[in-house]
C-alpha cells in the first residue's frame, strides 16, 4: 500500500500533465522552463518527481535520449478521469 498524495501534488501533477497535452513530446528542460514561468515554487527536483508519478500512474511515457529525457502524454484523459487515477 502506497501513501496518500497530498493536495498540492495531485495539483501540481495535474498542471504539468496539462502542459505536456500542449507541448507534445518534449524534454525535461524545456518543460521545467515552461512550468516554472507560470508557477516559480515548482524546482526541477519537484518536476521530476512529479513526472515518475505520473509515468507509475500510466500516464505519460518517457525517453532517454543521450542524458536528456524526453516526456509523453500516452493517455489523454478528462478532468475528472485525471482526478480519480492520481487519487487512486
């Protein structure tokens, strides 16, 4: 049995899933450039734990390419969809 999410990190991981339906595929700095220009309290050390979350949830895929990964939504969900998998 896991431990529960906070509020914060259902949040924030809701936020940057949203950012990656946008981007597309995209590496892991551009998107911490991205994200951090709308929300500052998020460090690259947040992002990616965030984005190994969302990959343990199904979500979205990663790829490394040289010492870069690259991210991916590979399953487009709704708001409430969203919700109910990264509460589970």
């Amino acid at each position: 049995m896991g431990r529960r999410r906070s509020p914060l990190t259902i949040a924030r991981a809701k936020e940057i899933y949203r950012q990656l339906l946008e981007l597309g595929e995209t590496s892991t700095p551009i998107l911490f450039q991205r994200i951090s220009e709308k929300n500052p309290r998020i460090t690259y050390s947040i992002l990616y734990q965030i984005l190994r979350f969302l990959k343990s949830k199904g979500l979205v895929e990663q790829r490394a390419r040289g010492r870069i990964s690259y991210w991916k939504v590979i399953r487009v969900l709704d708001e409430n969809q969203l919700d109910q998998v990264l509460r589970k």
